[in-house]
C-alpha cells in the first residue's frame, strides 16, 4: 500500500506540469554518458516516449562523440579539440557524417518505435533543415590576442527550417536531429550538438532546452560534486570562462543556452545524463537537477 500511495503521490506532483507543458516543445539534446549505457539509453527513451504521451512535444537533437571516436580509432584517425569543438578534416567529416546521421540516428529512432513512440530520424541536409557554414574559432594566443582558427569541416548554423520539424509533430511523430548542417554547396558540416539544440529550439519557439551531459550540471569546482551551480545568470557567464570554471566542451553548452534565451526559448537547463530518468525529474517534480541558466 505504502508503495502504491508513493506512487500517487508522484502523479499527483507531476499533474501540475504535465497541464503547464502540455502543447509546449520541449527540445532534447541528447547525448554524454547517457547514450554508452543500455539502461540509461532505455531511460531516456521512455522518458521521451512518455512525455509525448502526456501531451508535450518532444525534439531530439543528438550527439555520438563516444561512437565517432571509436569509428576514428578503428580507422586510424586522430582527434584533437579547440574549445571543446572536434577539427575536423575531410576524412574525419565523411566518417562523422556516416556516424551520426546513420548508425546513431537510426539507432534512437528504432528505441523509440520499440517502447510505443512515432519517430522520424533527420539530418541537417534533409529538407534543407540546417543550412551551415565554416566556421573559424576563435583563440588565444601566447600573446594574448584572440585568433580565428580555422577547425575544418566545422560549421555555424545559418537557418534552420523549423516547418519540417513542426510538420513532423503536428503528425504526432517525434523528430530525432543528427546536426549535420549542409553548406552553400551542399558540403557537410560537423555542427556542435548543443549548438544545433540551441538553434532549433529558437527557430521553434520552444518553451524548454534540457542538455544532457555526463556531469551534475556546471560545478564551481569540477573536483567537488557538492559545488553545483543551480542557477546562473547570463551576465554570470564570461566572469566564470575567465576564471576557468567554464572550460572544454562546457563551453558550448552554455553558449547556447544563452543564445536560446536572448532568442525567446523560455528556460534551459543542463542535467545529469548518467542519472536515470533525469529528463522526468526536471521536467515534472518540484526540485528539478541540475543547473538551470537564466537571464
């Protein structure tokens, strides 16, 4: 009885946002641990599939780091990053590209069909849904002057065709986004999961961004889990790179957190991918985890 009543008492804390979310478009940038992990892979699914169930939209935006880097060492390739961005060569974009639009892709959209879900896997170059360009990082150097760099098939988001998406869901089906961008001539650009998330949800409207990754949130010291940061302001956010804090492939995930706000997405969040059932815990209890970023 205990166990049932605990149960109830679940439902009855998640009502309120299931009616507050119901309609919305929530956009899912899913990758880090959660996606090495059979069972965390099987959790996000559900969570997914059930959070369409009750009425929410759900768009998936993904990553595939851990598998393009095992394809890269079966070939013999090497990867170096700048800012947390893969350079990526010729060579290295043909494998990325075959990676994630589609053992990856195709992949998530097999788990959702399996657990009772509608899904429709994309890449960028589909429908002329993310059109890119080269981008050039910018860096240091041992001077201290800010350099662009070039990082090869590396791209920038120029438009995203956000019809495709939403004729997908007005169907019921839920889009599953491999961010591979095509460029004026149609070549393939390697774009920063969290990035094309970030995008996608401005070009959507969408009324939440949730990154999962494979760390508590944004931690004042990497070192100790207990210094998460549950909030941040966007004025927060270049006072925390200069101080190092915000490092590595954190970087772009708050970036694009701040873009979506200043581009009308209502809140971001970044959470615990390695924790099962992270994206019900944020989107439907009180508490919430993770670090929610403001403005």
């Amino acid at each position: 009885m205990n166990s049932a009543l605990e149960k109830a008492g679940i439902l009855v804390e998640a009502l309120p946002y299931i009616k507050k979310f119901a309609g919305k478009t929530v956009v899912i940038k899913y990758g880090g641990a959660a996606m090495l992990n059979d069972d965390l892979k099987e959790a996000v699914i559900k969570d997914v599939v059930l959070m369409k169930y009750v009425g929410i939209n759900p768009v998936i935006v993904h990553g595939g780091g851990p598998e393009i880097n095992s394809m890269l060492q079966r070939v013999g390739l090497q990867s170096t990053f700048i800012q947390g961005l893969r350079v990526t060569d010729e060579a290295t974009m043909e494998l990325v590209e075959m990676v994630l639009a589609g053992k990856v892709n195709k992949e998530i959209v097999a788990r959702l069909q399996r657990q009772g879900g509608k899904a429709v896997g994309l890449c960028g170059k589909d429908g002329g849904l993310i059109k890119a360009k080269k981008r050039f990082e910018v860096v240091k150097n041992e001077a201290g002057e800010r350099i662009p760099t070039d990082i090869g098939y590396v791209g920038d988001v120029v438009k995203i065709n956000p019809d495709l998406i939403r004729g997908l869901i007005e169907q019921g089906y839920i889009p599953v986004i491999a961010p591979i961008g095509a460029g004026e001539g149609g070549e393939a650009y390697n774009i920063n999961a969290d990035t094309a998330a970030g995008e996608i949800a401005q070009a959507l409207g969408a009324d939440k961004l949730v990154l999962l990754t494979d760390v508590e949130g944004i931690l004042r010291d990497r070192n100790d889990p207990d210094s998460l940061i549950s909030s941040l302001q966007i004025n927060q956010v270049e006072p925390l790179m200069e101080e190092g804090i915000l490092s590595g492939g954190m970087i772009p995930k708050v970036r694009c957190c701040v873009q979506a706000l200043q581009g009308g997405v209502g809140t971001t969040h970044i959470i615990d991918g390695r924790i099962p059932h992270s994206l019900l815990l944020e989107v439907f209890t009180d508490q919430g985890i993770g670090t929610m970023v403001v403005k």
